[in-house]
C-alpha cells in the first residue's frame, strides 16, 4: 500500500480530463456561448484560487481541447483536457466573466488522469466481489481489477538498467551509463524517468541529467539523479556498484 501510494504521485504529472457543468447565473445567447468557449484552448493564463494548494501567482497551462455538449437553461455541460495543474473551477469563473455574467462549476467529474479513464473504473462492489472469489481460490477477478504496479508510470519514458546496476539503486545510488542496457529516445534533459530492469519491473524515478543522444555517447558518467525507489533492496544479487 505504502508503495502504491509513493508511485501514485507519478500521475500528478499527468494530463488529465473532466466533465462537468457551469452554471451561468444570467441567460446568455448560446451562439455566443459557442463563440466564446473558443478562446479557452491552448495556453491560458490563470490566476490559482485563493484556496489552492500553489502560490497564488499567475501562471500558464495548456487545454487541450473544451467542448460543448450540450446547453440547457443556464446550464452548460463540457468536457476538458487540460495540462496538470489546471484549476477547472477556475476556468467556470473567467469563462463567465468573458460572457460578462457570474458563473460557477456546479459539477465536475475527472474521468481520465494519463493512462487511466473511466471505462476502467470499477465500483467497490466489483472490488469486493472479486476479494470474495479470490478469498475462494480465485484470483481472475481481483487481477483484472488490480493493475501492475508498474501501470503507473507507463506515460513516463524509460530507461532499463542491467541487473548488475540495479541492487546499487536500490541502496541510494545514481545511474552511471555503464548500467544501462536500452533507453526510449527523446527523452530531455531534466525529465523525469522510469527506471526499469529488463523484466520491466519499476525500480524507481529520477530526473535524467543528459537527453538520449548524450547518454547513449557517454561512457562512464552520471546521467540519472534517483529520487524515489520502489524495488526492496536485495531483490536482485549486489554487484560491484556504480556511482554513487
């Protein structure tokens, strides 16, 4: 649990979509409604609420996309992809004020967050459905609903590490190239990385030091800062360590 809950922060990160309804407090026209909701896709400038969890300041994040779905009296069903860090109930607010009415989100839903949406949901009717079968001696059930663990990093890029490296990792140590077997391409400079054995088993995350062409030339360097581990140490044989 206590892992699942560490690597559950990779999803933070993440894009992630909602649906849910505005509600203007003034009747307004919904040719300009439509016209209007055009304005709030690609980056939008907010300002976070004053209850929020950030330093109030301006800043910029990316819609993806905002559709309309359907216009009721005053009320307006959407959906949204946004950037993480997006505040939805903020985006209610100023899309009123554009309209030059007050306007508040009445409902909202989040139904996908990177990977994960809501066509895999499942209720904890269905969780503790498939806990009595399992309690039975069958397990089908409860594995469709329990996803890998590594399941939440799979928007991450990765670098796989040979098993020599991976015990060193595991006890504080930072990836040096010579502990790497593959990596995916383009991954940047200070992105986070999945760190990976060749079983693709999550190891932990760190920051990459060097984009993909540098690491693959680089020969004895550091080129990952580990910052979280998840595998136990001992898991795999120690080895000689890398750097550290």
């Amino acid at each position: 649990m206590e892992k699942a809950t560490r690597v559950n922060e990779l999803l933070l990160s993440c894009g992630k979509e909602y649906i849910g309804i505005i509600r203007l407090h003034k009747k307004i026209d919904e040719q300009k409604i439509y016209e209007k909701i055009k304005e709030f896709t690609g980056k939008i400038t907010q300002l976070p609420p004053k209850r929020s969890a950030v330093k109030r300041q301006l800043r910029k994040r990316e819609v993806y996309y905002l559709n309309i779905l359907e216009i009721k009296y005053n009320n307006i069903l959407f959906k949204v992809g946004s950037e993480a860090g997006f505040y939805v109930r903020k985006l209610a607010h100023d899309f009123g004020l554009s309209l030059g009415v007050n306007a508040h989100l009445s409902q909202l839903v989040r139904t996908k967050v990177g990977w994960f949406n809501d066509k895999n949901w499942h209720s904890l009717t269905e969780l503790k459905d498939a806990y009595e079968f399992c309690k039975n001696g069958d397990e089908s059930l409860l594995r469709k609903i329990i996803l890998p663990f590594e399941k939440a990093a799979s928007h991450v890029p990765k670098i796989w590490v040979l098993d020599s490296a991976i015990d060193s990792i595991c006890h504080g140590a930072k990836l040096a190239s010579p502990g790497i077997s593959k990596l995916h391409s383009l991954i940047n400079a200070n992105e986070k990385v999945a760190i990976m054995s060749l079983k693709d088993e999550l190891i932990g995350t760190g920051t990459s030091l060097m984009a993909s062409d540098q690491i693959l030339n680089d020969r004895d360097g550091i080129v990952v800062k580990v910052e979280k581990v998840f595998m136990p140490v001992n898991t795999y044989p120690k080895y000689k360590r890398i750097h550290s």
